[in-house]
C-alpha cells in the first residue's frame, strides 16, 4: 500500500531540463525553483514558454533529461504511483470529458465522494444547471450533453475541489470564463487554497495580489521571480 500522503507540500526543482522528443529546443532549461509548504506562486509568460510542461512534469507526465524534481524533499521520479496522484490536485489546460455519466466523471477524482458531496461541488462551481433534468445520471460527453469552454474548465476545478490533495497545479483555470464567473472561480479557489501548495499558470493578471510569489517564464527559463509588489 502507498505511504500515508503529508498534508503540507513543499516542492523543489534543481536544475531542471526537458526537451520533447524529437525537438532539439530545450522546452525547459536550467528550472531551479524552490516551493515552500502552503506557498501560492502564479507562473506568467507568453503562450510556447513552457508553462504547461512545467506542470507536467510535476505530474510526471514526462522526465526531464536533467535535473530533479522534489515533493517535500522525496524525489518524485521514486514515489509510487498512488502517493504521486494522491498528493497533486490538477487542472489541466485540456480538460477530458468522459463518455459517462456526470457522476462518474466526477468520481473518477474522488471514488468515495456520496452524491451529497458531488452536489455541493457543482453548487460551489456554479454547475448545478447540469444537474437538469436527471441529476447526476445526466449523460455527457458522446451520445449526451457537450460541455461549453468554461463549464469543462469549471468541471476540472469540481474534480481537483473533490480531490482535495494537498498541491494543487491549475493550469489557467479561468480560460473562456467571463469576468462574474472568473470572479467567483477566483473566490472560490481562494478559500480552498488556504492550506494548500499552488501553482497556478495564468495569463490574467487579476488575483495576482494573491499569490506570494510570481514568476515569470520565456522561452524554457524563469526570467523573473517576485512578489506582486516587485514585479
Ligand atoms: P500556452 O500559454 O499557450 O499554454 P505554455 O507556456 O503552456 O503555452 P507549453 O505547452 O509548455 O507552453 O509548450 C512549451 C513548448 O513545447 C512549445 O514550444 C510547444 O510547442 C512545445 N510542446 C508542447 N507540447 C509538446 C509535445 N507534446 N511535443 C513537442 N513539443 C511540444
Ligand atoms: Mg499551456
């Protein structure tokens, strides 16, 4: 059975490169950041700069030629796959919907959760609309109801709320969102932060106040690290 998951995250990278394959542009190079237990930092940057991959990484989506990468001192590469998933809440940038009902493509986050807790998390991630006609049997995805941009993005936020690990990696979470909806999200996300580890790519510059620590990525490098006043 996996080790018992902490419920404080610090994470560091130390000299991290990546590149994809059959790419000879590094996609990172030379990542060194260090991440305290309940830090909130915002990664900003032009769309290519390695945002996204970065995230990935962590999520251990790829490996990096070079470097490594920590979670609470642990080299994520040894940690088995249960405790890995266990202590990272993701938002990806491309959300999945699954052929399924909207119970299960929100259990897949959190098998245990009751209905009860699906329902309150729809609520709080204004998706209750979903719940029209059949509730949690609605049927999405191919053969039922397609989602619109910001529903998907709000449906991964439901899923990482439901998760409810101790990092949390949101990858724009407010993309497509009108700016009532991106003011609740950003509420919303707010509060469940509190004692949470975040990083959370963005290209808005709202909310940032937020966050203790900013960076600032182009072309596979951190060019700038900061707090809001700084930057
Ligand atoms: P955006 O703001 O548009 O989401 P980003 O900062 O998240 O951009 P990444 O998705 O991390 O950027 O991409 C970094 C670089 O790696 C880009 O040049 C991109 O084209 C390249 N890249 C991303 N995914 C792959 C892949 N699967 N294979 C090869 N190259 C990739
Ligand atoms: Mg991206």
């Amino acid at each position: 059975t996996a080790a018992e998951v902490p419920g404080q995250m610090s994470l560091t990278l130390n000299n991290v490169s990546f590149s994809y394959p059959q790419q000879t542009q590094p996609a990172l190079a030379n990542i060194h950041l260090q991440v305290n237990a309940g830090e909130h930092i915002a990664i900003l940057g032009r769309t290519g700069c390695g945002k996204s991959t970065l995230l990935q990484l962590l999520t251990r989506a790829w490996d990096p030629q070079q470097g490594e990468l920590l979670l609470n001192q642990q080299p994520i590469a040894a940690l088995d796959e249960i405790t890995l998933r266990r202590s990272m809440s993701v938002v990806p940038q491309r959300v999945h919907l699954f052929s399924a009902t909207l119970r299960d493509n929100l259990l897949l986050a959190a098998p245990g959760a009751t209905d009860d807790e699906l329902t309150t998390v729809l609520t709080r991630t204004g998706l209750d609309k979903l719940l029209d006609d059949s509730g949690l049997n609605s049927w999405l995805g191919e053969g039922g109801r397609q989602l619109s941009g910001g529903e998907l993005r709000r449906l991964a936020i439901a899923r990482a709320l439901l998760h409810d690990a101790p990092l949390m990696l949101l990858d724009e979470p407010t993309e497509g969102l009108d700016a009532t909806t991106e003011s609740q999200i950003l509420d919303l996300l707010a509060d469940v932060m509190r004692d949470k580890t975040v990083l959370m790519v963005t290209h808005r510059l709202r909310g940032l106040a937020r966050f203790e620590k900013i960076i600032v990525m182009d072309n596979g490098h951190i060019i700038e690290q900061g707090n809001h006043a700084e930057l």
